[in-house]
C-alpha cells in the first residue's frame, strides 16, 4: 500500500513547528513509518532555492520569479524525496506544501490564483495532501509571538501581508476537503491536542 502525504500549514507564531513534532509522534505510536521534511527545501538543490527565496535582496523581488522558485523547489523534492518515499509505502508529514502558495503567493501577493492551479498541476500531477492541517491564528498574535526572532524577507511583510495570507487559508479549508482548522490561540497543550485527535481519527479512517 502507498504511503499517506500530511502537511501542516499556519501563519507565523501559529506553533507549526512545535505541532510538526506532535504529527510525528502521533503517527509513530500507530506503528507508521515517517518521513518529515519541509517547504521549500527538503533536498539539497531545494533548500538552496529556500536560502535565495528568504534571503533579503537589493531589487524588488518580483511575485511571478518567487511563485516560480517556490514550484522548482517543489518539483525537485517531489521527484527525489515525496514520490520514492510514498510509493514504498512510507509516510511523508510537510511542513507547508502548496497550500502556502495559495495562501501567500496567491492571497498575499495577489497573484492570480489560475497561475497557482496551472503549475499545481503541471508539478505535481496529480499529487495532492491526503490530509492538511492548517493552524489558524490572528497574525497580530502570531506577530507578539515571534518578536524575538531574527525574521526573514517574507516575515518582514506588512501585517496586511499576513491577514489576507489568513484570509487565503480560510477560503481554500471551505473548499478543500482535505483541509482541517485548528484554532492555534489557545494555550499550546490544547492545539497539540487537537492536532493529535484530527491525526488520530485520520489514521483509523485509513486502515
Ligand atoms: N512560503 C511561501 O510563501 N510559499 C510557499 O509555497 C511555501 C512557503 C511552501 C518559510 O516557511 C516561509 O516560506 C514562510 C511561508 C513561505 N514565510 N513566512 N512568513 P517556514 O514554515 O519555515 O516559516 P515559519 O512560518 O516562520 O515557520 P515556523 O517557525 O516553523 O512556525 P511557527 O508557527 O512560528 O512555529 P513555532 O516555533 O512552533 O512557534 C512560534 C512561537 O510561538 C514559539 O515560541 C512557540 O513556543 C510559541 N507558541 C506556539 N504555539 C503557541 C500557543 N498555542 N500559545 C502560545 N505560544 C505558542
């Protein structure tokens, strides 16, 4: 049988990364093999893509250029590590996968949203997120949050930036199945505890 591809997606400060360690160890305790890996980046050319994509640059960085990083990445990881994996049966958990692009490049930047779904399908085929977690949270929160960290190109935005990114997820989790919210302003226990139910009740649907 194929593996299952789980992503995990949120604005910043939502607590992705701490609740990737959640998904992991749920799926872990069920027995199931693995593979956790990010967007952009996952492989070596990719996450040389990820260092140019955040790096700060003495030019405007044009949308279309970045929405086209974002997919070369993509394809790159997709072939060498998410495709392997999955078809030997392997789970592989993403934190981020085109979701984001929606949300950011789409809702953030304002690029046309047919230009997402063209490359969608070029890149991936037909390879969609059987399940996506998206932790969702007020970006003024998310902000206060993460103030101490040393922020990227894309962290730099405005809060505009981020509240029609929070915008972009919530309108593609109406219409999307596979996509599941997760109100991430509560204290952190309850969010691991919720991802961990939604984690939980996905694995018994598959087997
Ligand atoms: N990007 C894109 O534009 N297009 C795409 O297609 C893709 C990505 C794939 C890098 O991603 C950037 O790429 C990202 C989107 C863009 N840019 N932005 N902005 P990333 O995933 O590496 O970036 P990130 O959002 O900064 O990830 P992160 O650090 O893993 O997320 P986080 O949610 O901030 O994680 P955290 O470290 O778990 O939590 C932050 C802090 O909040 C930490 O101190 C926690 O202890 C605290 N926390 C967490 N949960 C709670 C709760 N519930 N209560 C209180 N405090 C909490």
């Amino acid at each position: 049988m194929s593996g299952r591809f789980i992503t995990l997606e949120g604005s910043e400060g939502a607590g992705k990364s701490t609740n990737l360690e959640v998904v992991c160890k749920t799926l872990v305790q069920a027995g199931i093999d693995v593979y956790r890996t990010r967007e952009p980046g996952g492989t070596p050319l990719a996450e040389a893509l990820r260092k140019l994509l955040l790096a700060e640059w003495d030019e405007t960085v044009d949308g279309v250029a970045e929405l086209l990083l974002m997919f070369a990445a993509r394809r790159q990881h997709l072939v060498n590590e998410i495709e392997p994996r999955l078809a030997a049966g392997q789970w592989v958990v993403c934190d981020r996968f085109t979701d984001a692009t929606f949300a950011y490049q789409g809702y953030g930047r304002g690029l046309p949203l047919s230009y997402i779904e063209a490359l969608e399908s070029w890149v991936q085929e037909s390879r969609r997120p059987d399940l996506s977690l998206y932790l969702d949270l007020d970006p003024k929160i998310g902000r206060a949050r993460i103030a101490d960290r040393v922020q990227d190109r894309l962290e730099r935005e405005e809060l505009m930036f981020f509240e029609a990114v929070r915008q972009g997820y919530l309108a593609r989790a109406r219409e999307q199945s596979h996509m599941h919210v997760i109100d991430a302003s509560v204290p952190l226990a309850e969010v691991s505890a919720a991802v961990a139910g939604v984690v939980q009740t996905f694995v018994a649907s598959q087997t």
